[in-house]
C-alpha cells in the first residue's frame, strides 16, 4: 500500500525549522536521521512551551516505542521547513503523534511519519497516566475518525 501525502490542513500544531548546513548528506539532500529529529523537536517543543512538560522534573517522561517515516521529496539546506503535528490516538499512557515535514511554502509535505510515546514513571519507568494538563493540551490537537 503506497502511503499518501499529507497537506498542511492536516495538523493542528506547527513549527518552524531552520535546516542546517550539516544536516545534508553526501548526496545532497537532508539525511533521513535528521527528520526523526525534527519530529522530536516539534513534539517536545509543542509540550515544553505548553508547560506540560519539564525535561528535567516532570514525574512522568515519554519513551518512544515506535516510529515511522516515508519521504516524498527531498529537502536540503538552506530551505526553510515546517514540521506540522497532531495526535490520532489518546490512550491512557500512550499517545500516537503524526507530523508532517514541509518544505519552504508546499503545501503537501515532503515527508510524514509518526512516533508513538509511552508515558512512564521517572524513577520506575513503569508505564503511567498521561497527567490530566497533559491529556487536556494533547487534546487540542486530537484529530478523531482519522483512518491513518
């Protein structure tokens, strides 16, 4: 099954990202390990500036435990990059978050993907309730009924 593109008005939550000289590879293009970066960076950026997460003190921290990415163009320094973002699936201790990576002003995205957080325990890293501001904020950028 070929996987589609998303566009812009598929996310909820954007950010901007300034590509980087060493971000390219040998070939020209921003290396694939650069864009799960940049899905982590919109995802923690979203949460850290929302107040619900403190890297350092929050009791409950999330765990990547699944992660995917197809590419539809390339990208490659100096192009500016949106990562759009929106969680699909808000369970008791897991959230599914699907980003969506676009190049300069397209409107489709130039790759897609998702990561899936377990959120556990700091100290016992025993799966936890995602706390009540957390599943509030995550919420906001539900987007239910959606078959990805």
């Amino acid at each position: 099954m070929k996987p589609e593109t998303r566009k812009r008005g598929d996310f909820r939550h954007f950010h901007p990202i300034t590509t980087r000289w060493m971000d390219n590879d040998a070939y020209g293009h921003v290396n694939n390990v650069v864009y799960y970066s940049w899905f982590d960076t919109v995802v923690n950026q979203f949460l850290i500036a929302n107040g619900v997460l403190d890297v350092e003190r929050s009791p409950v921290i999330g765990l990547v435990v699944e992660t995917q990415c197809n590419y539809f163009a390339s990208v490659a320094f100096p192009d500016q990059v949106t990562a759009g973002m929106r969680v699909t699936r808000l369970g008791n201790a897991s959230v599914r978050y699907e980003v969506g990576i676009f190049r300069n002003a397209d409107d489709s995205a130039a790759a897609s993907g998702h990561f899936v957080h377990v959120y556990v325990d700091r100290d016992t890293r025993r799966p936890a309730t995602i706390p009540d501001p957390m599943r509030a904020l995550l919420q906001t950028v539900l987007v239910e009924g959606d078959p990805s």
